[in-house]
C-alpha cells in the first residue's frame, strides 16, 4: 500500500518548482492532485505531464472567491479533502526602509493571507470527514531574522498560524505543521542576490538542498506516517539552524 492511497490533495504555487515537485511525489504515492497557480501556461503543462492523476486550476492565493472556487471544484471530482499544501509565495530581497506599501501588501497577500484563506476555505470538508493534514511552506526567514523584511515577516507569519489552527483543528483530527526550507535550489535561490558560493558556506552540510528533500517532508507530513505530529516546524535546512 501507498503513502497517499485513496487521498486528495491540494497543492498551491504547483505550476513548477518546488510545489510541482512535491505533487509528482504525491501521485507516485497513490493520491490524485490538484495544482493551483496563477500561471496558467506552466500549470496546465505540468498537469498533462503528471497525468490523470493531476487537474490544474488557475488560483490566485489571495482571492477568497477563488479559494472557494479551488474547493468546490476539488470536491466535485474527487469528493474530499485529505491534504493541503500552502506552497505558494513570492520573495523579494528588500529592507524595511526600501519595502513601500505596495510590495508589502502584495508579499503578505500571497505569502500570509494566501495561507489564512486556504486553511479555512479547507477546514469544513476535512472537519465532516474528521481527518486532515495541512503542511504551510515557510522558510527558515521564519525562524530568525532576515534582510527581506516583508518575505520574513509573513514566514514568522505562517509559523504561527500553524500553531494556533493545529490547536483550534486538533479536536477534528486535522493536524497542521510547517515546513522550513533553507537555501534550497531552485531560481528562487538566486534571488537572494548573492553569489551561491557565499550561501554554501553558511550551510554545515556544504551544499544546497534539492527540491526533492523538502518534498519528502511534505510528503512525511501529508501521511498517515506523521499522525501524532501537529503544531511543530520542521525545519529542512543543513544545520544552518543548529
């Protein structure tokens, strides 16, 4: 038997990347998936690439009316909810003093709110099926300090919702947990502005993770192998913590 056999998951920001990643190993684990991004091109690539076992939606995190749109739809095919990854974020390497209004209300739109209307666009399904896992991608932003003052604050952010929503979820069975990826390799990566070399050298294990090593948290996360886990961060960076 399968990690993920007979479950249906939702994984946000799944068009590519990390997110695209973590729903290839879902289906090799027995689930069915739902990708959602805004890039509808490369979602719907990825999609057809994975299989039947995939449907892609175009969402936007930050809008209520899609999350509706995103849950309705999932249960209409598939009639439940096991599984929720909150993927989707953005990143921008700015200070307090450079991050202005707009930057700021569009990081914590997608990387926070996307993450409050997810968690609560999902909670009836899985409360009348008393079960569920949501796993929240944040960042190790969102365990110290970093000089992306929006990106960092919405990751301490998403931290603490999982606390608090695998308390008030706890009852119905729903466990919620984040996830903390260090430097990981992906274009994201590069964003940071500095050369890679640099980053290595902050990292005791000496390199960067694949993307494939913070699927296979989510996954640990997503199955029934986690089940007296909730409210804790996992983190997934080399040490860099320690």
């Amino acid at each position: 038997m399968n990690r993920l056999d007979n479950k249906i998951a939702i994984i946000t920001g799944g068009a590519n990347g990390q997110g695209a990643v973590e729903a290839e190993l879902f289906i090799e684990a027995g689930a069915k998936v739902v990708i959602t991004d805004i890039n509808s091109t490369a979602g719907e690539e990825t999609a057809a690439r994975l299989g039947d076992k995939c449907t892609f939606v175009q969402h936007d995190v930050s809008s209520e009316e899609d999350w509706a749109r995103v849950v309705q739809t999932t249960l209409d095919l598939h009639g439940q909810i096991d599984v929720l990854v909150n993927n989707a974020g953005i990143f921008k390497v700015l200070t307090l003093e450079e991050t202005d209004l707009k930057v700021w209300e569009q990081t914590v739109a997608i990387n926070q709110t996307g993450v409050f209307l997810g968690m609560r666009a999902v909670a009836p399904a899985m409360k009348q099926k008393k079960s569920g896992s949501i796993v929240n991608i944040s960042s190790i932003a969102g365990l110290t300090s970093a000089k992306a003052h929006a990106y960092c604050a919405t990751k301490w952010a998403v931290r603490g919702m999982s606390k608090a929503a695998a308390v008030e979820f706890g009852p119905s069975n729903i466990r919620v947990n984040s996830v903390h990826p260090g430097f990981i390799d992906t274009p994201m990566l590069d964003a940071h502005g500095v050369p890679r070399e640099q980053l290595v050298a902050k990292v005791p294990l000496g390199r960067t993770a694949e993307v494939i090593e913070v699927a296979r948290v989510v996954l640990f996360l997503a199955s029934e192998d986690s089940s007296y886990c909730t409210g804790h961060e996992f983190v997934v960076d080399g040490a860099i913590k320690a």
